[in-house]
C-alpha cells in the first residue's frame, strides 16, 4: 500500500486516552460511567452548532456539559466541578501504541499533523508530555477554520495548510464519523480500532483499519 505524504490524526480519544479523566469525575461528584456520555454530547451539540453557522469553542461546550450535570445532581459549586475536570483535561495522557506508532511513521518519512476540534494548545501539551512533539510538524484545530469536524471545510483548511491534495493525505482516526466525513473531503481514510465492535454500514468504510497506531504504521510499510 502506498503511504500517504501527510497523515492528519486526530486527537480526542485517537491520541489521548479520556479514561484518564475517571478520578477527575469521581472528585467532582460525577460517576467515571459518565465520562463517555458526556464526551458524546460535548460532540452532539458542537456538530449542532456547527450545522447552523457557528464554530464554538470546544471548552466552552465541554465544561457547560459538565456543568449541567453537577447541577443534575444537586453540586454545591458546578463551576467549580466542571473547572476541575477540564483542568484534568488537559493534563491527559497519550493510549500506550501512540509514541511507537508515530515514531515508525515518522522514520518511514511520513509527515505528521494533528487535526483536533479541540484547541491546538491542549494538543500541544499533550505530545510534549509524551516526548512526541519532535514528529509531528503542526497542530491544527477547527478553532482557525470554519467549524468543527466533520464538516468538509475543517479538512481543506488542514490540506491548505499542509500544501497537500486530498488524495496525498489519510486521516487516522478512532470515530467513524470523522473518517466519514474526511473520505467525502476525498481524504484518504486509516481507522484505529480500539476495541470497537465493527463499522457503521451508513458510513464510508476506512480504506485501511488496525486495532492500533503500530498496527497502522505496519499496515503502511512503515
């Protein structure tokens, strides 16, 4: 299989691991089975805002989701709660196939950018911690586009960016939907499994899949 000039990553749950925000919710008073719900609504209402014009701020939404809730269960300071777990947030940790798997990607001579609908700042953070920010040459956020992922805009932006066309670049990514929408931007398409129970018949199907970033980075000759 031919390797791709660029390959775009996403960052929410492909990169960094959200199950690091566990202890975060159960100190706030929230229960850790919560953290995918929540995460899944930050995502809702931001493909919302989006369909209708606007590109909110990914934090913003994340923490009056959280807010939200506290105030469901009765939180003596709500703020205060979210504050705490969106400071955690950014304080995560990369899933432990990521730094071998950027790694081989990058030897092989591929280059890497992030493409996040978080902020590149807090992707920044995160592949300094793990020692990665060495092979990968830009984070890009849909904060300096026209709105979040999936929309097509927030794939051409980073292809601009890169100097690449669309079929020169792979998205890698954990969700469906962002491979979806990247491969009718005519991105190419790498999914990261993750123990996922199977693909969504309703969405494009990845052009090459693997239970992880090394497997990926082998499945491409790197």
């Amino acid at each position: 299989m031919d390797r791709p000039t660029v390959i775009v990553l996403d960052v929410n749950e492909t990169l960094s691991d959200l199950s690091g925000l566990d202890g975060a919710f159960a100190a706030a008073g929230l229960e850790p089975g919560e953290r995918e719900a929540w995460f899944a609504g930050v995502l809702r209402d931001g493909f919302a805002l989006t369909a209708v014009g606007q590109n909110p701020g990914f934090a913003e939404v994340a923490a009056e989701a959280l807010r939200l809730r506290l105030v469901a269960r009765g939180a003596a300071d709500p703020e205060a709660g979210a504050a705490s777990v969106m400071e955690a947030f950014t304080r995560l940790d990369v899933h432990a196939d990521v730094a071998p798997g950027l790694r081989a990607l990058h030897a092989s001579g591929t280059r890497l950018v992030t493409l996040s609908n978080g902020s590149a700042a807090v992707a920044d953070a995160l592949l300094e911690r793990a020692g990665l920010a060495d092979v990968v040459e830009q984070t890009l956020s849909v904060a300096d586009g026209p709105g979040w992922k999936p929309l097509a805009g927030a794939y051409t932006r980073a292809l601009e960016v890169c100097g690449v066309a669309a079929g020169e670049a792979m998205l890698v990514a954990v969700h469906p939907w962002d491979l979806d929408g990247a491969a009718r931007a005519g991105l190419r398409t790498g999914w990261v499994r993750r123990g996922a129970a199977g693909w969504p018949a309703y969405a494009l199907a990845p052009e090459v899949e693997a239970d992880d970033l090394v497997g990926l980075a082998d499945l491409l000759g790197a």
